[in-house]
C-alpha cells in the first residue's frame, strides 16, 4: 500500500506540498498540482480513512445497535438515518441478534474512535457493561433508564399512558373483556402496559384475564396461537390490544379465515402506527415513533458539536381509529 511519502518521492516534492494538494488548503502552484495529482493517479492511491479519522478525532459517522430489525425498528433506524444524513453525518447499523458479546464488539468501535457517537434501540447487555463506553463519546438509547447511577439519556415515551387511551376508549364504546397480546416480560413497555391494565380493571371492578399465556408474542406467526387461547377462554373477551402493528396483523388475518367479524365480533387494536395498520385498515396507536429516531439523532449532534443545538420534539400518543374497532 503506498502512502503520501511515495506520492512525494514520485511527483518529486516535499510530503508537506502532497498534503496541500489533498487537502485542498494552502497554496500549491498549478503545475506542482498537476505533477502531485499524476503521481497520485499512476500508484492508485487511496487515502486510509480510518487513520485520517483518527488523526482528526472524528469519524462523522453513528452508529445504531439493535437486537432485532422487526416491527417499528426500521421507523425509528430510517428516521435516524435520514436525520444523521441531514447533518452531514454517515451512520452504520449493527444487528446484535441479542447476542452480548456482538453488542460489545460494536461498543468498542466507539472506543477505538470507529464511532462517534452510538444510538442503542434494543439492548443485550445490562447498563452496568454499556455506561462505562460514555467516556468514549455519547449514547442516546430507546430504552427507559430506571436506575439513577446510569447517565444515558432516553428518547423513552411511557407507555402506560398510550395502553390507558386504548383502554378508556374501547369502554366508552362498550367494550368490557380485555386480552392483551404482549412482548417480553423483560421489557419495561410490557411492564408498563400490564400496570395500565390492571390499574383499569380494578378502577371499573372488572375481572382481569390472565396475562401469562400472552407474553413474548412478537411477530405475526402468533396469530393462530392467540385465537386458539382465545377460543378456550371462558367468558369470551371481546376486544384484543396487541402489543405492536406487526402482531396485530397476524391476529387479523386469522380472524378473516375464521370469518369472524370486527368490530361486531371482536375488535382489534395494535401499536405503533406503521404502515401496514394503514393498509390493513386496523386501529392502532401512534406515539411519534420517528420522532424518537429523530430526537436520538438530536441529543448525539448536540453533544457532539456544541456550536450546534438541536431543539428535541415533543412525543405524544394518539389513536388512530379505524375499521377493527367502534
């Protein structure tokens, strides 16, 4: 591999004058340029980026982690991405597939300054692993942060108050029997949402169905598996909320090969406002998903450069109303 050394040796000029030359910056007469640019053209050369980054201490670019690319973290990556680009930054995806060791492979890109900053969607390691990286330069995660020795901002919104939207309206049009379709058990949205439904059952004195058989259901293929449990419920429930648009699709399409009718039958409702609740035409809750890409891409650039400052936007849940509820 030939260096800047060679490209002076070859254009027969000092290293200092092929610099200039690269770089653009100082004065170069035009026939030194012409001899430097040729010398670079006859040995191919290429500049080594990650020593250049190194040298200048930035990287311009981000990366984002995540340990799954399903549901809404394609929303949130392309909002982040598009938001990063804006600002003149590059941004690299890392899929970890839950696996800690990958997690930490990606961490250590931003110690060895392969990163500038990183955005974690969903997490394999404990924060006591991850928040030792900060001095390396700034996370922003999804995730709510509960434990006060941790200083990684959030781009969190509570959920609680979202599944509480859900639950006062299906009520208010006669729905009475809920079963709630939800992700892991780990996950502080799980948590969060099955607090919202048992503060409403005991708030209206209603019986709460079983929550257990319902945990960890994450993609569409749980649709069949669902409507089976539901099948076996006594008393029947009459409105489902699953956890997120993708899972509420599977459940829809089941219902349509059993011919069971929504609303009248039973409603639906997911979460997340993607693109397919539109094109299903199903009730779903929005809750600023590229906004929260956006606002993580905020709080890096503002640590980043603080000449710079990126107001963060609001998050807000709203219900979407459409045909699979009254």
């Amino acid at each position: 591999m030939y260096t800047i050394r060679d490209i002076a040796k070859t254009a027969n000029v000092s290293v200092a004058t092929v610099s200039r030359v690269m770089n653009n910056s100082g004065y170069v007469s035009t026939e030194t340029r012409k001899d430097v640019e040729k010398a670079i053209k006859k040995l191919n050369y290429t500049p080594n980026r990650h020593a250049q980054n190194l040298r200048r201490g930035d990287t311009h670019n981000l990366g984002i982690i995540t340990t799954t690319l399903t549901g809404s973290v394609i929303d949130i990556v392309e909002s982040f991405i598009d938001f990063a680009h804006q600002a003149n930054y590059t941004t690299s995806l890392f899929n970890s597939s839950n696996k800690a060791n990958i997690e930490v492979e990606v961490l250590n890109r931003l110690k060895s300054k392969e990163l500038d900053g990183l955005f974690i969607i969903y997490r394999a390691n404990d924060w006591d692993i991850i928040e030792p990286y900060l001095k390396y330069g700034p996370i922003v995660t999804l995730h709510y942060i509960d434990e006060e020795a941790i200083n990684i901002p959030s781009v969190y919104i509570d959920h609680y108050q979202g599944y509480r939207m859900i639950l006062e309206d299906l009520w208010k049009n006669g729905y009475h029997s809920f079963v709630n379709v939800l992700g892991s058990p780990r996950g502080l949205n799980t948590k969060r949402r099955i607090e919202a439904y048992l503060d409403f059952c005991a708030e209206k004195k209603i019986i709460p169905h079983d929550i257990e058989p319902f945990l960890d259901m994450t993609d569409h293929s749980y649709g069949k598996q669902v409507l089976s449990l539901v099948a076996q419920m006594n008393p029947k429930p009459d409105a489902i909320i699953a956890n997120s648009d993708l899972v509420a699709s599977g459940i829809i399409a089941e219902l349509n090969r059993k011919g069971i009718k929504m609303p009248e039958d039973l409603a639906i409702v997911g979460f997340d406002n993607q693109k397919i609740s539109y094109l299903m035409n199903f009730t779903t809750v929005d809750y600023s998903i590229q906004e929260q890409g956006k606002n993580a891409a905020r709080i890096l650039l503002n640590q980043l450069d603080k000449k710079q400052h990126y107001k963060l936007v609001p998050l807000e849940f709203e219900l979407i109303k459409r045909s699979t509820t009254k």
